[in-house]
C-alpha cells in the first residue's frame, strides 16, 4: 500500500512538471504578426453578408463584403449554389456544370462585382484537387493576388494543400482545427496548440457555450490571430462587436 501511494504521488509530480513545462514552453513562443493588404487599421468590425438564396443574385452585385458558400464541379467550374438543395442533395463536385446548371452560379459571372469587396470564400466540398480548381478560377476571375479575400472550408485537408502551394493567402479556421482548440484548451494547455489559421471564425457558441472565452480571446491576440465571429443574426451583433473581432459575418 506505501509502495502504491509513493507511486501514485510521483506520478502526479511528474505529470505537473510535464504539464508546466508544456504550459511555459508554449508561453514562451513568438509569434510574428501577419502584414497583408486585408488587414488594415479598422475602428469597427469590417462586416461580411451571407446572404439568403433569395437575396443571393441581389448581394452579389451589391456593394457589400460577402461571404460565399463555393463549390467545384467535375468540370472545374467554381460555383455557387442558388438552391438550398443544390447541395443538400446534389454532390457538385461529382456533377458537370452543364448538369447542374439551373441550381448553382457561375462565380466568374460576377468577377466585375467581386473585384471591388472584401470577400471570404468557404469551400464546401472537399473535392479532388480542389485546392488547384479554386486558385485556378480565381486567377481567371482576376483574383490571384489574394488581396481582397480569405479562404476556408470545414475541411483541413483542402485548406492545408492550398496553403502548400500558395502561402501568402489569408487561411480562416476549418472545423478540425477548431475542435483541436477546444480541446487543448479544455486540458489548459492552449498555449501549445498548433494553429494554422491566420483567421479564426466562428459562431458566438459552440454546444450552446462561449466559444471566444477570455483565455482563447487572450491566446489569439497573443499570436496575432485575427477573429470573424459568425455567422451570426442582426441580435446577436452587439454581444459579437464586444469581442472587438477583425469582422462578422451577417445573415442576410
């Protein structure tokens, strides 16, 4: 019984000193800030629409930042949908555009449009090559200096090819990374997280808790990590603006 308790107690000292070294070591990295074109002196949130199905045609000639849902085809046209079952139960990226074409939206219809906007393009399907159709129509559209927009997607393997072969984009958050965040964070060890992101976006909740508590907000700005909270509705605005983000993405 001494034996065991002598044990137990040297396990515990070892793993709080691996703990802490882990904890220090993280706290000790540095951490260059990022200069880009999207990121210049703002005193409010930059605000991005996403807009409905309905207002879709409406929000992509408008004025406003946008945020888009985009898909490739078997073709490798870059697309968006204009029917909530285009993707819901259509696979684009397994489709040729001439087939789909009644649901979805060529992007490069509205190149003149998207030139002039600050935009964040979500890549919803992880589709073959992917990487390489989405900065191949977005070099056609006039886009390929990456200037004016930031590319994410749920997917880490699509943005992680993407990064390989063209770095100096701006890279939001996939949804394999942020739940590698939570849980370090969960065994307070966020410090030490690996995070790839130039941008972090999310929604103000996670499983109906705070997602941007006070220590992620603190390791954020510690890294120069900038943050877009949403998507998120016109209520949820003031609550959102309190995390003082780099934007917010709007429904509309």
């Amino acid at each position: 019984m001494k034996r065991i308790l002598i044990v137990s107690v040297f396990t515990l000292m070892l793993s709080a000193v691996c703990f802490w070294i882990v904890k220090l070591w993280g706290q000790s990295q540095g951490y260059p800030e990022y200069k880009h074109p999207m990121f210049t002196a703002q005193t409010t949130p930059i605000e991005f629409i996403k807009p409905s199905y309905e207002n879709l045609i409406t929000t992509l000639k408008g004025p406003q930042n946008i945020y888009l849902d985009v898909a490739t085809t078997l073709d490798q046209k870059l697309v968006i949908a204009n029917r909530a079952w285009a993707l819901n139960e259509k696979t684009l990226r397994n489709q040729n555009y001439e087939d789909v074409k009644k649901d979805v939206i060529l992007l490069s219809e509205y190149k003149d449009h998207l030139k002039v906007r600050k935009i964040i393009f979500n890549l919803v399907e992880n589709a073959q090559a992917g990487h390489e159709i989405f900065f191949h129509n977005i070099k056609e559209i006039g886009l390929g200096k990456g200037e004016n927009f930031i590319v994410t997607s749920p997917y880490e393997a699509l943005i992680k090819a993407l990064k390989e072969i063209q770095p100096a984009l701006i890279f939001g958050s996939t949804q394999p990374e942020i739940l590698k965040i939570l849980a370090m964070n969960s065994m307070y060890v966020v410090e030490a997280t690996n995070i790839r992101a130039d941008v972090i976006i999310h929604p103000i909740y996670v499983r109906k808790q705070l997602f941007f508590t006070d220590e992620l907000l603190k390791e954020f700005a510690r890294r120069h990590k900038r943050i877009i909270v949403g998507p998120i509705t016109s209520a949820e605005k003031e609550k959102a603006v309190s995390y003082n983000p780099y934007g917010l993405i709007i429904l509309n």
